[in-house]
C-alpha cells in the first residue's frame, strides 16, 4: 500500500473515531509500518507547517525551522514515554503501536485543516481554539475506542502529559539558547 493510500483510508478512520465507531480501527495500518507511514506524513506537514508563509504572522520565529521540528520532536518523544508508561501500569501496553499510529493520523489531519484555515486568512485564535477542541475530542474519542479503558483513566492520561509536556516545555527552555535581541 502507498503512502497517499494509507492517508486516505486514515482520513476514513478519522472520520470513524470522530462519530465513535468502534471499528474505527480497521482502516489504518496498525503495523509498525503503518506507524512509520503516520510519522512521515507528520513530520512532512509540520515541515511544511513551519517553513510556510502565513497571512498575519509578524516578523521571524526565534528558533530555526530545524530548531521548530527537533523541539516538535523533543516533546512528542516525552509524550510517548509518558504514554507507554502510562499504558503498562494499566495493562494496556500493546496498544501503543495503533494508537500512536492514529493519533498521528488525527494529527495530520488537524495540522492540514489548521494550515488551510491559515493560508485562507482564518489562522485567528478562533480557528485555532476549534481545531484545538477538536483534536482533543479526537485523542478522547480514540482513547476510548483503542485503549479501551474508562473515561476517568483517558483523563488521568491526558493531565499526566500536560504535566510532563510542560516539564519538557521548560527543560527545553533552559536547553535552547534565547533568541538575539531585536535592533
């Protein structure tokens, strides 16, 4: 299967996960492969996300766009340590795999309606707030359907990643160096 195939059965599962279809599942590849497709496809749309213009956005970002994608990196990679740990206490460490692979996928798709949003000159905090409601009852909806575990643990989940991304957040602050002072 092709990468532009696979994306476009995910967009299927997407929209499965959102109406809280238990065999939401089926139309992604939980492989380790399937994994990997959803990572690329990721990585691909963030690098776009950072190196495009957008209509409103005011001066140069401070980091570097590889600096922007090792920092997307660096907390992703907490949030999966997180994740991992999180599911082996609760039994559910084989699951990983396919919900990372759909939550990639979620993710790709709101990234691509956010930078569309954007480059049509709707990138204001309202847009962003929706796609950001919407990504977190996405992560929900899959949360439940693939981990299947109770609501108060996907709570517990998520309150356990704000936490270590904003560890990371600040770790990674301490780490990078501070932007040159504007002249």
């Amino acid at each position: 299967m092709t990468l532009f195939e696979e994306a476009r059965l995910a967009a299927l599962g997407c929209l499965a996960v959102l109406r809280g279809d238990k065999n939401a599942p089926a139309w992604f590849d939980l492989t380790l492969r399937g994994l990997m497709g959803s990572l690329i496809a990721l990585v691909v749309i963030f690098g776009v996300s950072i190196l495009m213009p957008v209509p409103g956005a005011e001066g140069d970002p401070t980091l570097s766009p590889l600096a922007q994608l090792l920092f997307i990196g660096a907390v992703a990679a907490i949030w999966v340590a997180v994740l991992y740990f999180f599911l082996r206490s609760v039994g559910r460490s084989n699951r990983l795999i396919p919900f990372l692979t759909i939550n990639n996928w979620g993710s790709f798709y709101a990234s691509v309606i956010t930078l569309a949003l954007s480059l049509v000159g709707f990138g204001g905090i309202l847009a962003l707030s929706l796609a950001w409601a919407a990504s977190v009852y996405f992560l929900f909806r899959a949360a439940l359907i693939v981990l299947e575990i109770r609501p108060l643990l996907v709570v517990a989940l998520f309150a356990a990643q704000i936490v270590a991304g904003l560890f990371a957040l600040m770790l990674l602050g301490f780490v990078l160096p501070a932007p040159a002072p504007v002249q």
